[in-house]
C-alpha cells in the first residue's frame, strides 16, 4: 500500500489498480450508521405489513401454489437442498466469514495470542454483524409466529419462524462483509476494482440462495427480502465497528539522558 501526499490530506492508493482513495470521500462509521438506522426503519415496515396482511405480501399465496405444482422431488430436491444448506446454514456461514475475520486479523496486525487476534477490530465486527442477526432475528421471529408456507397456513403467533428468512440473512451478511474484510479502505487488500467486480458475483449468489428457500417451499416470497434487508442492517453494524476511528496510543515518555562526567 503505497501512500501520497495530495489537497487535504493523505491519499492512500491501492498497489493492484492504482485507484487513488482519497480520506475526504472514502465512507466513515458515520455513514455505516445512518444506513443501519434507515434499514431498520425499512425492516419496521415491513414487520408491519406482514402484521396488517399489506402489499407486501401479497403475492405469498400465489407463489406457494405455483411452487407446489413445480416442486422439485429426488435427487433434484435433494442437490437442491444441498447448495441452500451450504449458502444460508449457520454451520457454513459462520466459519466462512469469521475464518476470514480471522485471517484479516492475523495479517493485518502481526503474530499474536488466540485471544490478542480474537478481539482485533475484523473479528470484534464480524462479531458484531452475526449478533445483530440473531438479536433482531429471532426477536423478530418469535415475536411474529408466524407459520411456514409448508404448513398451507399463514397465521401469526403460532410457534412459526417464518419472518425473516434466517438463511437470507446469513447469505447476505456472509457474502458481502467478506468482501468488506477484503477489498474495502479498511480491508486486507484495498482494490476498488476488485470490489465492484465481485460485487455481481456475491449478489447472484445472494439471490439464488434466498430463492431457493422459498421455491422449495422453505419460506414464504416476502420473507426472503426481510431476510436480505436484515443481512444489510448486520453488514452496516459490523462496518460502523470495522471503521470506527482507533486510538492512537500514546508515546512512551522518553528519559533524559544522564550528564556526561569527566573522563568518561
């Protein structure tokens, strides 16, 4: 990472495509903030639609049934299964993103202990994302109840966990803050143009993933999109933790040097 002097400060420039990233426009924790805020607003109206029966779910029903005379069975429900698993399931996501936590942590600050590299700002973020996932998941999950399209009902406060899709926003939050601990100012290799490349790629894998929930008849439509959204509040928490400004430690306070004596 090479660095050079420009107008208003220092601009950090990336050795794989050269792209200048200039302190005074690159992103602050700050912003990291109002997206969640805002999100979470989002994420409010959309727990009151699904409460009020709004638009927004209004094409469940007829999604389910088409679903359910296009069903996949054998080994295509099965290869199916497999690759949902593998993109949503806690047991997969976790170790994908915080092993590159992990590994950011390692490079980006040097050898140290298990715990020293555990509480290094990548793992303490990555933390943070996963914890906003469960807290207003499953809050929201158990507060709602509400049934499975499996169950060929939809009814709140009836032991379901319909809303949000869980394997949604484990997707989303696993896809896109990797590429956050990679490729952004404040990842391992800083590369604008890697970032937008891989951007696509994690977004199709992201869609796949959460329309395969719902079209082997796992969720129903609308609960994909909470699931996404709530991947993006989480992927907004653990970049405000990612960038929040770090503390300059203060130099050790120098003793003066002894006086010369004579015939030293």
């Amino acid at each position: 990472m090479a660095q050079s002097e420009g107008r208003g400060g220092t601009r950090v420039e990336s050795q794989s495509t050269g792209a200048l990233l200039d302190p005074s426009t690159r992103p602050t924790w700050r912003s990291s903030v109002v997206a969640a805020v805002i999100a979470v607003l989002v994420f409010a109206f959309l727990i009151w639609q699904v409460i009020v029966r709004g638009p927004f779910i209004a094409w469940d029903w007829q999604f389910h049934y088409y679903v359910d005379s296009h069903h996949p069975v054998g080994w295509e429900k099965a290869f199916l299964d497999i690759v949902a698993s593998v993109t949503g399931e806690r047991m997969f996501t976790i170790p994908m993103v915080g092993g590159t936590a992990l590994y950011v942590a390692r490079k980006q600050g040097g050898p140290g202990s298990l715990w020293d590299i555990c509480t290094r700002r990548p793992v303490l973020a990555v933390l943070a994302g996963l914890a906003t996932i469960a807290l207003i998941g499953y809050g929201t999950k158990f507060g709602l109840g509400r049934t499975g399209p499996h169950h060929n009902m939809d009814v709140l406060h009836a032991g379901g966990q319909a809303f949000p899709s869980g394997h949604a926003a484990n997707t989303f939050f696993t896809g896109f803050f990797i590429l956050c601990l990679l490729f952004t100012q404040h990842g391992l290799y800083p590369s604008v143009a890697r970032l937008r490349t891989m951007i696509p790629v994690v977004a199709v894998i992201v869609m796949i993933a959460g329309a395969l929930m719902s079209w082997l008849d796992y969720h129903w439509l609308s609960d994909i999109p909470g699931g996404w959204l709530l991947g993006f509040i989480a992927c907004m928490v653990a970049l405000s933790v990612l960038r929040a400004p770090r503390r300059e430690r203060e130099p050790a306070p120098t003793l003066p040097a002894p006086p010369a004596t004579e015939g030293s």
